[in-house]
C-alpha cells in the first residue's frame, strides 16, 4: 500500500502489537479483580466474567504454545 507506506512501518506494526496485548492484559486485570471482588465481597460467583478471564488465558497459553511449536 504505497500512500501508507511512510505511515505504517516496522514501528508502528511493533507498537500495535505491544498496545493490543497491554490492553488485553489490562482488560483480563480488571475481569479478574471484578470478579474476584465479587466472590469476596458479595459472595457471588459471577461465570461471566470467570469465562471471559478464562478465554483470555486459555488463547495466551494457547498461543504461547502455538508459536513455540511452530518457532
């Protein structure tokens, strides 16, 4: 794509890449405090937000070994 060519380089690809996992880690940071609030606090065991901490770990792991295997 040349009219992006001097806008989208290695840099900004490497920077995506760092800001897209700094959210996802964020983001399972906050599912997991809010759930674990929840279970503490108010004694209810929210399986939504357990499920969503879950996938998020599940798709790392996954991943981790995918690229490992393949690396």
């Amino acid at each position: 794509m040349p009219p992006l060519g001097n806008v989208v380089d290695e840099r900004f690809l490497t920077h995506r890449l760092r800001s897209s996992s700094l959210g996802g880690m964020a983001g399972a940071l906050v599912a997991g405090g809010l759930f674990f609030y929840r279970l503490l606090a108010r004694h209810v065991v929210s399986w939504e937000l357990f499920a969503v901490v879950a996938t998020i770990a599940a798709v790392k792991i996954g991943a981790m070994v995918w690229y490992r295997l393949r690396d």
